[in-house]
C-alpha cells in the first residue's frame, strides 16, 4: 500500500498484497512459526493493532474486521468491513516491533 495515497484500504488489497508476498515470510502462514503476529500500523496515529476477528479474538491472518471503528470508513450490509481510511498498513508484531509485509519477508528471506 502506498502510504502516501487517500485511497482506503480494502480487503481486495489484502488479498493483492498476500498474492505478492505469499511465496515468503510477508504473509502469515509463512512467519507463524517465527513469532510473527498479523497486525495493523495507523501511520495517522501510530497506533499498532494487533488482528483480531469482529469479536475482538486474536486472528491469525489479516482481518479488517476486528480494526476499530475510528479507522473503518465503510461496512458492508451484514457489518463487514469492506473500507478503512488510508494510511493503514498490514504487517506484523514481533515482540513489540511493528514489521511490514517486506521487513518481514527480508528477515526470513
């Protein structure tokens, strides 16, 4: 994702950047073994969100879902989040680092 655009991030981004990084450590069934948790840097506030499902439980992959409901611009007829405002990013916590998809995947490359 570009950090520096105002388009929201979407589910279909999810899915794009899982495709790109999915022969690597950049996703989660990748990096599990390695400590690696799935979250989601707000570069606005720079709060990290841990990935949850909709009832707040941790997720083990990337879940719009469980973001808060300061970031989430739009939700589909049933609750789903189908929008969150730019400047979310998916990546992972190590620890009490936030790592992006191509950190993660450099480190375990």
């Amino acid at each position: 994702m570009s950090i520096a655009t105002a388009t929201p991030y979407t589910p279909r981004d999810l899915r794009h950047e899982n495709a790109r990084f999915g022969s690597g450590g950049g996703v989660s069934r990748n990096n599990r073994a390695h400590g690696f948790l799935p979250a989601f840097l707000d570069h606005v506030s720079g709060r990290v969100y841990r990935a949850c499902f909709a009832n707040g439980s941790p997720a083990p992959m990337h879940l719009l879902d469980g973001l808060p409901d300061e970031v989430v611009i739009r939700r589909d007829g049933r609750g789903r989040v189908v929008a969150v405002r730019s400047g979310i990013e998916a990546g992972f916590l190590h620890g009490e680092r936030f790592y992006s998809r191509q950190q993660a995947a450099a480190l375990l490359a």
